[in-house]
C-alpha cells in the first residue's frame, strides 16, 4: 500500500497539472481500491473459516463500499476525462 501511496506522489510531481494527470490519479486510486478488495476478500475467507461471524459481516459490509467506490472510479474513468487526456497526450507525443 505505501508504494501505491508512493506511486500517487511520483504521478503529482512528474506529471504537470490537467487530464492525464487527472487519469493517472483515477488509475492510482483504482490501483488502491483493488488492493483493499483482495484483502477484504481473504479477511473474509479466514473470518468465515474461523467462524468469526461478526467480523466476517463487518468486512464484508467493508468490501461493499470499496467495490462501489471502485464502480465510482470506473464512471470517472470512462467520462470526459479519459478523452481529454488522450487528446493531450496525443500532443505532447504524436501518435506513429
Ligand atoms: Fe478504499
């Protein structure tokens, strides 16, 4: 997680202001939310196995709102944004 963090700063200072930072923000922030999912995910196998049924339904009540801030992210990603940071980067580097 401390590189995703890392990942995230690296993007701010190497990438100036507008949508393809923006994108590669979204993209970090989806990097994160993944990393939670997978680990909700095998909290909640182990919970279950270990028959710890309160903390199986809080991490799983957990996982819920990570896959919907996730589904969130998927809305920015496929907005304006994506689009507008694909003509930017078409000029900074002319596609070949
Ligand atoms: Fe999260």
């Amino acid at each position: 997680m401390e590189g995703l963090v890392a990942e995230g700063g690296e993007t701010i200072e190497e990438i100036e202001k507008g949508p393809v930072r923006d994108v590669m923000l979204i993209v970090g922030a989806q990097k994160v939310e993944h990393y939670e999912i997978a680990a909700y995910g095998s909290l909640i196998t182990l919970a279950d196995q270990l028959g710890y049924a309160d903390a199986s339904r809080q991490l799983k009540e957990t996982l819920q709102e990570e896959k919907a801030t996730d589904e969130k992210l998927n809305g920015l990603a496929t907005s304006e944004v994506n689009r507008q940071a694909l003509e930017a980067a078409a000029e900074i580097e002319p596609a070949q």
